[in-house]
C-alpha cells in the first residue's frame, strides 16, 4: 500500500510536465511561467515536510497519509478544468500540500516495520512504485492527451487516485513498539546537531535536482530540443522512467544481498551513491553536448543510475535515525532535498527563455550533481544507528 501511494504520488505531480507544452500554447504561457508552475509545486511540498514529519509522528502517519493523499487527488483533478496562470498556480501550491505527506510517513513506517538489514529491499521496492509512476503517468497521460486533450488526464489521474483511500482504511495499523524509553526519543534539536543530517541533506539536494530537472523538463526537451512527436516523447520518455524504477528495484535488493553475505552497509550504500553521482555528471555534459543518439542513451544511462541509487536516499536516514526519529529525520531531509524542486525547474526555464536552448541548464546539473559526493561520502558518518542517549548527553 506505501508503493502503491508514492506510485500514485509521482503519477499526479508529473502530470504537469507531460502537458507541459500542450498547456503552454493552450493558455499561452512563456518559459517562464512555465518554470514557475513546475517550481510552485516545491513551495509548498519542501517547506512542509518538517511539519508533517511531526505531524506523523505525533497523530500517527497512517492517518496523516491518508489526508495527504485526498487532497492531492483533488488538486490533481481541479487542474483538469484550470483556465489561467493563477488558478494553475494555485492548484500546483495545493498539490505540494497534499504530497509533503507521502515521504515522511513513509520512512515512520518502514522504519518501525522493516529491519536495518532489509530497508535496501523495502525502499527498493517503494523507490520502484514511485518511479514507475513517472513512467506510466508519461506513457498513458501522453497518449491521452495526444487523443483527448490535456485536461483529460488530470480529470482521470485524480479520479483513479481516490480509489487508494479504501483499502488503506482497511489496513491495520501496528501497535506502537514497546519498550523504548522516553529519553530515548531524540528532540529536534538533537537531530539537527548531527553532521550526518547535513550530509545526507546535501545529498539529496544533488539527487533531486537532477532528478527533478529531468522529470519536470525531459518531456518538453524531447520535444522541442531533440524535434520528437508527442507520442514519441511519451514512449522514449517512459521507457527511460520505467528503466529508473526497475534499477532502483534491483539497486535495493543488490544492496541487501551484498549485506546478507556479511558485506558493510557503509561501502554499499556509499558506493552506489558516488557512482550514481560521478555518472550523472557525465550524463548531463553529453545531453548537453552530443549528438541526438548519444544524448538519448546518456538519457537512460542517467536514469539507471538514478535509480540504482533511490533506495539509499530513505535507507540511509531511516538506518541513521531509528524508528523514534525517521520521520522528523526524514521531514528535515526532505525540506533541504527538495529545494531543488523549487530551483531546479525555475532557474530551467530562465535559461532556455534567454538562450533558446537546454546547454546552459544541463551543465548547471552536472555541476550541481558533484555536490552529492562531498554530501553522501564525506559528511555521513559511518551508517548504523545512532545512540540517541549518548547524544542526549552530550547535548
């Protein structure tokens, strides 16, 4: 049920970028505006997700989940009758709203549900779930707009979302773990003193701007950079999502079948992550740079390495911080990750209005992307979880 609402979560906020240049002519926006719109969404999503990692952790992430996902659905299908730059604005702010829920609850269950040795196959198989998603809402939103217009896919994805919220009513909930002491439970203020935080929010902050450069601009750089047709871009473009989530299902399972067999958990995950990051910046400068078919084979290479590396970005902070603390842990992860959802798309579509094309903004993703190396293999410390007491303490 967690894969199948972050399946869901990626499917409705990538909606937008899949009409992205449907929309723009439609209700003739500029570049800029468009940025805009797909940087909006962040506002909200990146500036809540401390709030609800609190709210989940005090009210219970089943039910803050739940709430999370019925306005989004909602907010997803309102855009579908939207008719200006306002009203579009609006809904964007109230669809982060809506998913700031999905990360933190998750990382509470999981890591009150799943033992340190399996996290790397749990957060593989929700990293699938929600990678998938761009995948398929790509694929089936592109085929039908091209048919039906663009607003009919909003209409539909939000529609089929609130089906979600049945049987995860039906879910029973797990008692609270017992036996843990009070003084056990870190504050805020001792999470927030650890280096580890700030390594592992620097590194999701270069994952996810090049990951959310890619998400929210790919379909309109296939089309309008690279000359495909709707239909094409929404084959080539879900094709290379759908090799994202199956990587990412693989990298978890890889990850925990290296541990198994008495491997550390350090080298795994901090391996993969360097590698993800040394071979995005690769990726970048040749979609930049090269020629039609290299630029669309460093599209999927890319999106392999992604998702190679998707489990370790929830897996580290949840081994990291415990069961007591992943959801504030991951709440303030998220918030310094997903700035660059706020900067990503908006600093995009500036560069493509002043130069009239991509270069600029793919060598700004390549730079970007050195900064999770210092971020995921210098400043985390080695991972295991931390002694809370012993850092009650200290404080």
């Amino acid at each position: 049920m967690l894969a199948a609402a972050l399946f869901i979560n990626y499917v409705d906020r990538g909606a937008l970028p899949t009409a992205a240049h449907l929309i723009q002519s439609d209700l003739h926006l500029s570049e800029s505006q468009l940025g805009i719109l797909l940087s909006a969404f962040f506002w909200t999503y990146a500036s809540l997700q401390i709030p609800v990692g609190w709210l989940g952790e005090r009210y219970g992430a089943h039910r803050v989940l739940a709430a999370g996902l019925a306005i989004w659905a909602a907010a997803t299908m309102l855009t579908g009758v939207a008719s200006g730059f306002a009203l579009l604005l609006g809904l964007r702010l109230m669809l982060g709203l809506g998913e700031s829920a999905a990360f933190p609850c998750a990382s509470k269950i999981l890591a009150e549900a799943v033992p340190a040795t399996g996290l790397g196959t749990a957060n593989g198989i929700v990293a699938f779930a929600y990678l998938f998603g761009p995948a398929v809402g790509t694929l089936i939103g592109g085929l039908l707009m091209a048919r039906f217009g663009w607003r009919s896919a909003f209409l539909t994805f939000g529609a089929l979302s609130l089906l979600w919220l049945w049987p995860w009513s039906r879910v029973v909930q797990p008692p609270a773990a017992a036996g843990r002491a009070r003084e056990e439970t870190p504050s805020l203020w001792m999470i927030l003193r650890q280096p580890g935080l700030w390594g592992a929010g620097l590194g999701h902050f270069s994952s996810n701007y090049t990951f959310y450069f890619m998400l929210s601009w790919l379909p309109f750089y296939l089309v309008r950079e690279r000359g495909f047709s709707t239909t094409d871009m929404a084959e080539l473009a879900g094709s290379a999502y759908a090799v994202n989530a199956l990587c990412a299902l693989a990298g978890g399972w890889a990850i925990d079948r290296h541990i198994a067999r008495g491997g550390s958990a350090n080298f795994a995950y901090k391996s993969v992550m360097a590698a993800a990051h040394a071979g995005a910046v690769a990726c970048m400068l040749c979609m930049a740079l090269g020629p039609r078919m290299l630029a669309l084979a460093s599209v999927f290479v890319y999106q392999a390495l992604c998702g190679a590396s998707s489990p370790g970005v929830y897996a580290i902070p949840q081994i990291l911080a415990g069961p007591r603390a992943a959801a504030r842990w991951v709440g303030i992860q998220n918030t310094m990750g997903n700035l660059a959802g706020i900067f990503a798309p908006a600093l995009t579509g500036l560069i493509i209005e002043r130069t009239g094309h991509f270069t600029g903004a793919f060598v700004l993703a390549a730079a970007v992307s050195l900064l999770g190396l210092v971020g995921w293999v210098f400043m985390l410390p080695r991972l295991a979880q931390l002694n809370w007491r012993a850092a009650g303490a200290a404080a």
